[in-house]
C-alpha cells in the first residue's frame, strides 16, 4: 500500500495541508499565547477614520469581522480546534467501534439479534439533533453567568459525540466479523484447534484493518459535518456565549465561526464564506486522502489475486504429460 501511497499526489496535497494547519495553529498558540490581530479603529490615506469590518487587501489578507478581528489569524487559531478535535474524535469512535464490534462479534451468539435491534435505532433519530438537546444546556450560556470550566465543557461535548457513534460502528464490525468466520480459512484454523482470540487476531483482524482505515476518514469527515451542523444551529464547539440576540465562540472553531458569521453571507460576503472556505478545503482533503487509500488498497488486492492466479497455472499439469518427457529435434 506505502509504494503506491507515497507516489499518489493526492495523499501527499491532503496530508500536506491539513499538516501545514496544524503546525501554524499549534506555533500560534504556543509563540503567540493565542493572541489574534484585532483592528477596531484606523485612518485612511486621507486622514478619514475607518471602523471594520474592513474587507481583504494587502493590510488584512481575507478581511476582517465586524468585531475587528484578523479572519486570517482567526483561522489559524481555530484550525487545531476543527482538525484536532475530528482526529481525536475519529480514533475514539474506531477505538471503541472496533473492540466491541469484536466482542460481540466473536462471542454474542443468541441475544446478537435483540443487540443489533437496539443499535439500529440509533440509525433512525438525526445525530445532530440528540447532540444539539443533549449539549444546549451544558454548552450555551448567557455573557455574566458562570458557565462550566471549559475542559469539563470540551470532554463532555467529546463523549456525547463518541459515543453516540459507536453503536452503529460496533454493528457494522460485528457483521463484519461474523460474515468472515464463515469463510474457508477460518473454518479450518478453528479444525486445527485455534481459540477465538487467536482467530480474531491472526486471522480475522488481518483482513479488517484495511477497511478500519477507510473508515477512520470517513468519520474524520462526519464529526466534521456534525460540527458544522451544530455550528448553524449556534451550538459552537467549547460553548456559546449569548450576547443578547447575538452568538460568540469561545474557541474561534471553524464551525462556530461559520454558524456565527453566517446571517453576514449577503451584506459581508468575505467574513462567512472565508472559514467556509476553509472548511470545504478540509473535507475536500480529507476526502482525497480517502480515495488515495481506497485506490491503494484495490490495486494491492488486485495484485495478491493476479499472483494467486499465476501460481495456479503453474502448478496445473495437464494428466496427459505427468511422466511425459518431450525432446525436440
């Protein structure tokens, strides 16, 4: 898969921007304490005082908001806070998808069909909306009140959105896992003795670990449409402080600036349509990546079969010339 990967442009464009982001919002944090460039009040060249937003030039690269803030620093800042937290998002989901999809997989037998009724619910009610009543009351809060402290804030926003997940993940592994232990090969590993650990880890796990890693992506770029859904609905990832009828993010997440700039779309085009930008720049690399992945895997796949079949042909004698000596004049 690496040989392939490492010439694919698309893998290395996807990895290459989203790295670039991490790295730039991560050295903001750590050099610059954070801190984003905000212009409340500057003159002209005619002496004139200007009040922002003041739109993209030379001086401000993609503008300002209405508050003055910097959308270039803005972005930067908020980047760790988008990609990091669909990373960490996606690994706890796979992390607990996959072990319990095993267990049940390799162990459940006469209650698997009252479990797999239980977890096809979860596919039935919008994740958006069980997230958006769950975390409202703990996430949104007026400026003056005294709101939770913001890593009780994150971490309870983090296992709402893990774990509402994972039923569905771990049904799916299970059917994965079930559908294989009818396969030839483990069939016979379990004649010659093997326990289910070891056929789970030697045999099975093997042929699953290609498709975990496409689906490792794949909820990398559904945490990020749940964010950006909870986002317009002023459900800001960290918290919501209300200022009146007007909503502020905590952290300057890409999302939460999206739902918060979006009533500007038609008077400011540039302030939404900035962090929009940037988050369809995201998914679109994430989304590469995938299909480098994908494509990789298929061509290794493809491979392993035309060997196998190579070999077949090879050892295919034909009965009339077992012991057959053939001389040439």
């Amino acid at each position: 898969m690496w040989n392939y990967l490492k010439r694919d442009k698309r893998f290395w464009l996807g990895g290459l921007f989203l790295t670039i982001l991490m790295v730039l919002s991560i050295g903001n944090t750590v050099f610059n304490d954070g801190n984003i460039h905000k212009v409340i009040l500057q003159y002209d060249k005619t002496g004139y005082p200007e009040v922002p937003p003041f739109p993209p030039s030379m001086q401000f690269l993609f503008g300002t908001d209405r508050a003055g803030y910097d959308l270039l620093n803005l972005i930067i800042e908020g980047a760790k806070w988008t990609i990091g937290f669909a990373i960490v998002v996606a690994i706890l989901r796979m992390v607990l998808g996959v072990i319990i999809g095993f267990l049940l997989g390799a162990y459940v037998k006469r209650g698997f069909k009252k479990i797999e009724a239980f977890f096809d619910s979860f596919t039935i009610v919008p994740m958006v909306m069980i997230c958006y009543f769950i975390l409202s009351e703990v996430l949104i809060y007026a400026n003056g009140t005294i709101p939770a402290p913001f890593y009780q804030r994150l971490l309870f926003q983090l296992a709402v959105i893990v774990l509402l997940s994972v039923p569905t993940l771990s049904l799916y592994v299970a059917n994965e896992v079930r559908k294989l232990q009818t396969e030839e090969f483990v069939e016979a590993a379990k004649i010659l003795g093997g326990g289910k650990l070891y056929i789970v880890v030697k045999h099975i796990l093997p042929h699953l670990v290609p498709t975990f890693i496409i689906m490792l992506m794949q909820q990398f770029v559904q945490t990020l449409t749940l964010l950006l859904h909870l986002g317009l609905l002023t459900l800001f990832f960290g918290g919501t402080v209300l200022y009146g009828d007007e909503a502020d993010s905590v952290t300057h997440e890409w999302t939460g600036l999206i739902g918060m700039y979006y009533p500007s779309l038609s008077a400011d085009t540039w302030i939404p349509m900035v962090p929009i930008i940037f988050f369809s720049l995201t998914v679109l690399a994430a989304n590469k990546i995938t299909d480098s992945i994908q494509d990789s895997l298929e061509r290794n796949r493809a491979a392993s079969i035309s060997v196998k079949n190579t070999n077949k042909s090879v050892l295919q004698v034909p009965e009339n010339e077992l012991f057959t000596f053939k001389h040439q004049a």
